[in-house]
C-alpha cells in the first residue's frame, strides 16, 4: 500500500507540474506579425480587416506589406488606428494623386503659355522620338506621405517605429527582391508601390527599384524571420483573370505578375494562423473611387474570422497596448536646405522655385506647392526629399534627378473661324546656351503660314530674361466702311466688303520677375511690322479692264509700316484653367510707348495705347460657375496712326494687336480708339465634368476718345449673346456657338477645335 501511495503521488505531482508548464506556456503571449499583400486600389480592404482586428484587441508586434499593403503598413505602424487611417483615405482623391496634374498655379507664364497650346509632347533625343518610361512621376502622392509621416521623419530604422515595419521592392535591373526596413519611410514605401508603367522607378541607395509585388508580394517569410511566431495575413491579390476581364494595360501587366505570386500564395496562406481574403474579385487595381465598399470588403472578411481574433486578444491580455494618437502637423520651419543632383539647373533657380524663405514657418500647403513648381518645369525625373530634425528646425534634403530629355517634339492642330485649319510642330531645346534656359520654335501649316519663336532665362527669384519673335498672317472679308473710316482711302458706292489681309511680324526683348507663380511684372522693347493689304479694290479694276486672267491683281496697301515701343505688363492669372475655369481671378494690363515709325501713311507722332482687364470665377454650385470679366482700352496722343486702334467681334483668344473678341458681331466689326466691356459667362459641367454648356452675354461702348468725353459710362451701345457646347479632348478644347445680336438682327455660328495657337 505504502508503494502504491507512494507511486499514485509521484503522479500527481507529476501531472501538476506538466499543467503548470502547459498552462505558462498558454499564458506567453505571442509575437503576432501582420502581413499586408500589394493589390492596388483593392488594398484599402487592409483598412477594414485592421478595424475588425482593432475591435478584437489584437496587439501586432510586427508589420510587413507590398505595395499598397507597404503604404497602409507603414501609415499603421508610425502610430495612425484603423478608423484614422479609414477617414485620411475617405478624402484622399487617388485619381488626383496618380494622375500628377501639376495645378495650373505651379506654372510660371512661359510653363502656362507652353502647356495650354500643345497637344503631345514626346522626347525627342538625338532627333529621334521616344516615350515616356510612365504616366506618372508619383510626385503628389509622395508629397501627401511626406506631409502624413512627418511624425516619424527622423526614425530611419523601421524596427523603431511604434510597430516595427519592413516592405518589399524589387531591383529592375536585377529582377531581385529589395528588402526595405531602413531609410527614410514615404521614399521606402514609394518604391514599394512602384507600379511599373504606372509610375516611373524609384532610386533609393543607387538601385533603381520598382513594385515588389512583382517578386514577393506577401512577405510571409521576411516577418517571420523579425521573430513572429503568429501570423495575420491580408491577402487582396488578384487570382489569374479570364480573357473577358483583360480589359487595359494593367490588367495585362498584372496578370503577367500575378503568374508566380498566385502559386506562391498557395505554401504562403497555408503558412498563416489567421488568413482574411476579402472577396475583391469584382474590384480592378484602379477602382480608388470605390474605396468604401472595399473598405467594407476587407472589414466583411475579416468578420469571419473574429472569434479566432479574439482567441489570440485572450492569449495577449497582459500585453500592455500600443501607444499611438499621431499628432497631426500643419506647418514646419525649414532653416536648411540641401541640395543633390542639380548638374544643369543653379541653386538660385530652384530654390526661386520653392518660393519659400529659410527660417520662416510654412505650412504643408506650401511646401507641397514649391515642390509642384518645380515638377511643372518638367526639367526633373523624380523629386524626392527628406525632412529632418536639426535641434532648431527642419532640413529639407532636396535628392533631385534631372531629365536627361533636353529636346521634346510637340504637335498641335486647331481649327477656328479666324485663322482657319492649322497644324503646328513645335522643337523645344533646354539649356540651349546655358543653365536655366529653354528655346523654343512653332512652325504653323495651314491655310496662313505662321511661326513663333521663344527663348526664356528662368533665374526664380530674381529677374527673368526673355525674346520672343511671332509672325501671323490672316485674312477676313470686312466691312468697307471700316478701311475707309480708318484709312485715306477714296469712298467707292459699289464696294460694300473687301478681303483684309492681316500681317504682324513681332519682336520683343523682356526683363520679367514672378511672384508666387501667379502675379508677374514685365518690361521690354518692341519692334513690330504691321502690314494691312488688300486685293479686293485691284481685282475689282482689273474686271472692269478685263484683265484679271491675265495677271493676278496687285495688292493695294492701307498700312506697311515698322513701330518700335517700349512696353510695361502687370499679371495676375489664379485661374485654374485657361478656357473653362471654375475659379480664380484675373488682371491683365498692358501699356506700350510707341516712339518710332518708318511712317507708311506719315502720320506718325509719338501714342500711346493701355489696355486692361479684370475677372473673376465665382462657384456657385458644384457644377455651376459663373466668369465675370471687364475689359478696357485707350489710345493717347494726338497721332493719326490708326493701325492700332481696337476693333471687336468674333470669338476666340490669342487675337494679334487691339483685336477683342465680342459674341453676336463678326470678326473685326466694330472700330474705335477706346472701349470698354463687360463679358459673363454661365459653364454648367455635365458627364463627367469635361462636358460644359455655356451660356454669354457681353456689351461694349466703342468709339474715339470714349473716355474724354465720358461716354464710357453711358448705356452699351453694342450687345451680344452666346449659347455653346464645349468638351474637354485630348486635342484641346472644342467649342460650339451659336450666337447672335439684338441690335444688328444677326446671328451666327462660331467653331473652335484644339488649343489656340
């Protein structure tokens, strides 16, 4: 009995002590790892899984993700919660983001100018055209993870972050996989989704890197080997994809990818303790604009699994929480600027382009709008940039990497009422004889041959210096009485209309210095040949003499004369777009001293000529804008020169001299030495807001010294009204008309297709 005894509590401490090793073993927590597969759009299914695993009380250890995964990683890793993260995408506009539409505000006028009259540009290196690597540089959206992870900017080890992070990119050169678990994070997490075609590539440490979807798109392996024993994986990966939904260039590319990354899915889901796969099958990669039902997707799936979410909260009940609650930040102090990779373009250049002072507070607002300014240039492949703490405020390391593109080809073509069908090839040269400095060459066929030349010195801050050289050439049938009004030309009853010829050959040297990309001062020296001609009154005396098959009439000239003015500008442009903006404001003048004439009709003195104009854009719906302008002019002195009088009517923009377009009146209609315009505009936006119906109504008083006699103020003489169609194409704007004015019982129908030029 004693042995029995004896054995049976042998036994039972025995057995206690293997209960209290198992139950000690039960009570270690684990070290959980959160795997976050790229995937696109379909990524932001991370966003809901991470509430549901939030909910559950689960506390991650370790984080490693790809692509979209590496972004809503490293964003929950430097501190955001799941809700958080939820609200920042809810707002974000990705097709903004990705597009890289640099705001029209970020341009400079000659970047304005040089950006509203081309259709295509391609590189054109060695004389021989190329294509862009991708469609976007990623610059907007590097901007907003700068501004998002600025908490964390100087945490250059990943294993330090609240969670430890690491994410996956992939060496194009190589075809290896880059693992990122240092550095500076929106740059890491830059390269990680660098989608190729979508993006250009990422150089980080001289690698040139790329998505690392592409090789390892779930890094299972790399969170384990961080030391996690337990693994959370979020799968958003496509499955191949039929024939039926291969539908763009994408899908294709991704479909290439997914080749190897679905085989390896199926050791890799086997290898995670809680495996969400949202149901995604029925989102692309680019459908961002429905973000709440992926959202909704992943939180869905995620669901499934919460009672074995909660398991693992249980075993991790004393694991104290992390701590986090980012404190958003809305303005900086940049004290020190540092700058790499400027080989052609000076520091004075760029940092003019920033148009921020050192050691003053900016906002995020502003910084994204400096970085803006110098992607609108086009002179830089990728923009990439550090934050970093110096003990007395930030220093912004500027990691620039120039265009090698010197030289682009650009095309165009137009159709208008005025000018007619055209075409335009344009050659573009940077540093053409120096740093800073761009040329550029218009060469325009159509039914009027026309050229226009520019050359630009762009020193930022400090003056600019510019030539430009502009040859047009059209003609119009006008009214006779006009020539006659403004020219000695004898009165002839049986002439009602002739056939102007319009030539202007001008040339012009300019000094110019821009504020904040949107208000500039000019002054310049002018040499202009202005030719008016006709040969409507030979022809007509050639019939009478029967001899008009014989030789083609001679031209008759009313003006054919060289003026040289100096001249002064004052601009304003905030509008944000050219033909339909839907807000901003706009001051226009323009003064020029006209001192010297080779005098064809010798009536040359010394005149002057101002002009002005004013506008704004006013919201008044979401879809409803309202543009409000007013225009003015005078000519002073007493000369008899009347070549640079105004005259209104027709529709367009980029009218030569003293021509004002004026709805309801032809082309050239309406003369006077001063005038004064009131224009509005009602552009409601439809389907899918690049379509725009148009409502115009404007009045004008016309006539010489105007503004002498104060009849400027009287009742408009002239009315006119306008009822249109315009659509935003990849040709330009096209425009539709149909106009007409209750004074002169006339009506018609103007036409303009393209970018004017």
């Amino acid at each position: 009995m004693g042995i029995k005894y004896i054995s049976l509590a042998i036994a039972i401490i025995f057995s206690g002590v293997l209960g209290m090793a198992q139950t000690s073993e039960n009570d270690t927590p684990p070290k959980v790892g959160l795997v976050l597969s790229g995937g696109g759009a379909k990524g932001l299914a991370h966003i809901g899984a991470l509430k549901v695993i939030e909910e559950a009380g689960v506390k991650i250890d370790y984080i490693g993700g790809t692509s979209m995964g590496a972004i809503v990683g490293a964003l929950y890793a430097s501190g955001y919660s799941a809700s958080e993260l939820d609200s920042i995408f809810r707002v974000t506009d990705f097709t903004k983001l990705i597009q890289d539409n640099v705001p029209r505000g970020a341009k400079t006028f000659y970047e304005k100018e040089d950006s509203e009259r081309y259709a295509l540009a391609l590189p054109f290196t060695n004389f021989s055209i190329s294509f862009p690597q991708a469609i976007s540089g990623g610059q907007n959206i590097y901007n907003e993870l700068v501004r998002l992870l600025y908490h964390v900017k100087d945490v250059h080890d990943f294993r330090k972050l609240p969670i430890p992070f690491l994410c996956m990119a992939t060496n194009v050169e190589t075809g290896e996989e880059v693992l990122l678990d240092h550095g500076y994070l929106p740059e890491a997490i830059m390269a990680s989704g660098t989608f190729p075609s979508l993006f250009e590539p990422s150089e980080i440490d001289g690698d040139i890197l790329i998505d690392g979807g592409v090789v390892n798109n779930y890094p299972i392996d790399k969170i384990k080997d961080t030391g996690a024993d337990f693994i959370i994986g979020v799968d958003v990966q496509h499955n191949l994809s039929t024939r039926e939904s291969l539908m763009s260039a994408t899908e294709i590319l991704l479909q290439i990818n997914n080749y190897r990354t679905v085989n390896d899915m199926k050791k890799k889901s086997e290898g995670t303790d809680i495996y969400i796969r949202p149901e995604i099958d029925d989102f692309s990669v680019i459908d961002f604009g429905r973000s709440t039902a992926i959202v909704k997707s992943g939180e869905e799936a995620a669901r499934i699994k919460e009672p074995e979410l909660l398991a693992l909260a249980q075993r991790q009940r004393n694991v104290p929480p992390r701590k986090k609650r980012v404190q958003p930040m809305d303005s900086l102090t940049i004290n020190r600027m540092i700058i790499t990779g400027n080989d052609q373009y000076t520091r004075g250049y760029i940092k003019g382009k920033l148009r921020f002072n050192l050691a003053e507070q900016i906002s995020f607002d502003d910084l994204k709008q400096g970085m803006n300014n110098l992607s609108a240039t086009g002179n830089f492949k990728a923009i990439r940039y550090e934050l970093n703490s110096n003990g007395l405020g930030t220093d912004l390391v500027l990691k620039l990497k120039e265009n090698p593109t010197k030289m682009f080809l650009k095309l165009s073509a137009h159709y208008d009422d005025l000018y007619k069908s055209a075409a335009l090839i344009n050659l573009t040269k940077k540093n053409l004889f120096m740093k800073d400095d761009v040329g550029s060459f218009d060469f325009i066929l159509g039914d009027h041959l026309r050229y226009n030349m520019q050359y630009y010195l762009d020193k930022g801050y400090y003056w600019s210096f510019g030539v430009n050289s502009r040859f047009t050439d059209f003609n119009e049938e006008i009214d006779f009485g006009l020539i006659r009004s403004n020219f000695n030309v004898p009165n002839d009853p049986n002439i009602r209309q002739i056939n102007l010829d319009v030539t202007d050959l001008t040339n012009q040297i300019y000094l110019q210095t821009v504020l904040q990309e949107e208000f500039a001062f000019t002054l310049g020296a002018e040499h202009k040949l202005l030719r008016y001609s006709t040969r409507t009154l030979n022809q007509l005396e050639g019939e009478v003499a029967e001899e008009s098959l014989a030789s083609p009439p001679e031209r008759t000239y009313f003006e054919n004369s060289n003026y040289f003015s100096t001249f002064g500008k004052i601009t304003l442009d905030t509008y944000d777009d050219k033909y339909f903006p839907t807000k901003g404001l706009l001051f226009d003048s323009d003064f020029h001293l006209y001192l010297f004439s080779s005098d064809f009709n010798e009536n040359f003195k010394e005149f002057s000529v101002g002009k002005a104009k004013l506008g704004t854009v006013i919201p008044i719906f979401h879809n409803l804008s309202l543009n409000v302008e007013a225009d003015g002019g005078v000519k002073l002195g007493t000369s008899g020169v009347t070549s640079f009088d105004f005259v209104l009517g027709g529709f367009g923009n980029d009218f030569v001299n003293n021509f004002v377009p004026f709805f309801g009146y032809d082309f050239l209609s309406i003369p006077g030495n001063s005038f004064v315009k009131a224009y509005g505009r009602l552009d409601y936006r439809f389907a899918p807001k690049n379509h725009h119906l148009l409502l115009s109504a404007n009045f004008a008083n016309v006539d010489d010294d105007l503004f002498r006699t104060g009849d400027w103020f009287s009742e408009p003489t002239y009315s006119g009204f306008g009822l249109g169609y315009g659509f935003e194409s990849i040709i330009g704007p096209i425009q539709i008309y149909y106009s007409w004015s209750p004074e002169i019982k006339n009506d018609s129908i103007f036409f303009s297709i393209g970018y004017w030029f």
